[in-house]
C-alpha cells in the first residue's frame, strides 16, 4: 500500500502539472512520441512513463514540455518532482535529478540505421529538471543545484497554504479509503494518477482507478482547484541557473494587468515572513495595488549573487547587464501565449541584500 507520505507527493506532482499548463507546460504521455524503435524516446511501462537517456530508461511521473521552441534552440521538457514532506529536502534527491537530466541529455545519436530502412536523424530535446518542496532545501542541496542549473521550487511560503492543505487533506482521505481495500484490490498510483489527470489535463489514459471510496476525494481535489481559479502559480525566467515559482492569491489580476502592460517595471520588496527562506514580493512600480506576487529565494542564490563581485559598483553592473535586472513570464490564454517581462533596477535588490 502507498505510503501517505508518497501519497501527498505524487498528489502535489499533478496539481503542478495542472497549474504549470498556464506557464505554458503541456503533460506529455507516450502517445506523444510516435516514433518506433529505435528512435522512440518516450515509453509507458507498467509504473508510468520512462524516458530514454544516453545509460538508460528514467521514471518520469510528471513530464512536460513548453509549448513553443525558443529561438536557435532544442524544444524544451521539464521533469517535475515534488516533495511534501516534514524535512527540508536534501542533496541526495538533488543529485538524482540531476543524474536523470544529465543522461537524458546525453542522449546526443543525431542519425540511426536499422535493417529495414535508411539512417534517418532523431529528434532531440532539452531537458530541465524542477524540484518543488513544501519544506525547503538543505544548504547542500541548494549549492548543487545552483552549480549545476536544477531549478528548486520553495512551496513552504505562506501563500502557498491552501494549495498544501488541499492535497494534505486529499491525500489523507484516499489513504484512509485504500486503508478498507482488501491488498489484492489495491489501487495502483499510476491508476490515481490517471484518474485525476482526466478532469485537470483531459488526458484520458488507461488503466484508472475505479474504487468509489477513492475517487471521491480525488474529485473533490480537482473540484477544488478548479473552483478556486485564483489559486495561482506561475513560472518567472530569470537570466540565471534556476527559475522562479511565483504566488499570487489573485493571479488573474497580475495577468489583466500585464496583458495591457506587457513589459512594465516593477519594485521589489523582501518580506519579514516565518518560512524556510527569504521571500520577496513583486509588485507594479506604476499602479502598486494592481497586483502582488510573492516568491522565495533560497539563501544560497542571495549568497551567490552577493558573491558575484567584490566592489558594490561592479557588482551592481554586473546584475543591471546579465541577472536580476528582468524576468520573463508565458501566460497561455486558450491557445494563445502571452510573454511578460517585469523590469527592475538592480540597486533596489542589492539594497533589501545589503
């Protein structure tokens, strides 16, 4: 039987896939890949998807890839993990990510030969890996992802509550049905899953839980997050090795008003809040009561920009020229993507630094 534990993160890995989709992040399946052998990249396999790397074939429970290619680049997929847990996340699973990424990455055969047909080349992606946490990250754990580009998602901010409580209490009430289930009617986690990808993703896989007592609370968490469409998570690019997870209680207000502005500057604010790291919040210089956008910035990322220079002036230049001086949000309305940039002066955050 699953653990309530594993049982809350993989809950967590689906309601991010479904927030994600507005970042511009689509769930990718096998049916995605329509390639035979041996150009296939994507199976499905008895525990859910795998993807082929360079050493071998890789689980990936949540797999999503942006929607449109950037320029004089790879199309873009990220591996999505998320952790609920009561301790901080450590570099064990930092370095798994990391591992994954890096093999699938390498799998770099441009052109393969078979016996029945001519050398043809193999489509090839960029693969990025995205850690989320209800609990932080240790130091470790944040210094190895920042060396090596793993992007780690903070989702102990108060902001983010309700969206822990509704799969707390979700994940709380499926364990307590399957806890009734006789051992040999179990319910698999890749039948919950594909049960509650339906009403979030519309992806209608096969084999699906069927047990009432389960799918209950497993429709009651996807009636919630629907209901509750202010219930924000959006993904900011900085030009630096990590992303943003920014919160907003009333994210739609933050997209109405960015839609009008499309490129705006904004000021930046460190909050006195008890959570596991420094959180910032964002809010429009011009119209300040429009929005507001909270994000974490682990300690080591504030370490690693403070360390950049020895002299404030060319520390300050360096971050006006390359990092902090603008980040980079996709809005996906329907079938359209929206592309906001939110400006700001690199003084202003070495100032809430210093």
């Amino acid at each position: 039987m699953i653990a309530e534990s594993a049982l809350r993160g993989y809950l967590l890995e689906e309601v991010l896939a479904w927030l994600l989709r507005s970042s511009g992040y689509e769930v990718l399946t096998a049916q995605d890949d329509q390639d035979k052998k041996p150009w296939k990249v994507l199976e499905e396999r008895n525990h859910g998807l795998v993807v082929r790397g360079r050493g071998a074939w890789h689980q990936a429970d949540t797999l999503g890839q942006f929607r449109y290619v950037p320029p004089f680049s790879l199309p873009v997929r990220l591996f999505v993990e998320a952790k609920f847990t009561q301790t901080k996340v450590r570099l064990s699973t930092v370095r798994n990510g990391h591992g994954v990424v890096h093999d699938v990455n390498e799998n770099v055969m441009t052109t393969l030969t078979t016996s029945s047909g001519p050398r043809r080349p193999r489509t090839r992606y960029r693969y990025s890996y995205a850690i989320f946490s209800t609990s932080g990250f240790s130091q470790d754990a944040q210094e190895f992802a920042l060396a090596h580009q793993i992007s780690l998602v903070d989702l102990s901010m108060p902001d983010f509550q309700k969206l822990r409580d509704l799969v707390r209490t979700a994940a709380q009430n499926v364990h307590a049905a399957m806890s009734a289930i006789p051992a040999a009617d179990l319910p698999t986690m890749h039948e919950i899953r594909n049960y509650l990808r339906r009403p979030l993703l519309n992806l209608w896989e096969d084999p699906v839980v069927t047990d009432p007592s389960v799918t209950a609370p497993l429709d009651v968490l996807a009636d919630s997050l629907r209901s509750r469409s202010t219930l924000g998570l959006i993904l900011a690019f900085p030009a630096a090795p990590f992303v943003l997870g920014l919160a907003s209680d009333d994210l739609y207000g933050f997209v109405n008003y960015s839609i009008e502005h499309p490129t705006h500057s904004v000021r930046l604010r460190r909050l006195r809040q008890a959570a596991s790291h420094p959180v910032w919040q964002i809010r429009s210089l011009e119209h300040p009561d429009a929005y507001a956008l909270t994000f974490g910035l682990p300690e080591q990322v504030e370490t690693w920009i403070l360390d950049q220079e020895i002299g404030t002036p060319s520390r300050t230049r360096w971050l006006e020229e390359s990092m902090l001086s603008a980040m980079t949000l996709y809005w996906m309305d329907g079938g359209h993507a929206h592309t906001f940039q939110l400006r700001y002066q690199a003084t202003e955050l070495l100032d809430q630094l210093a």
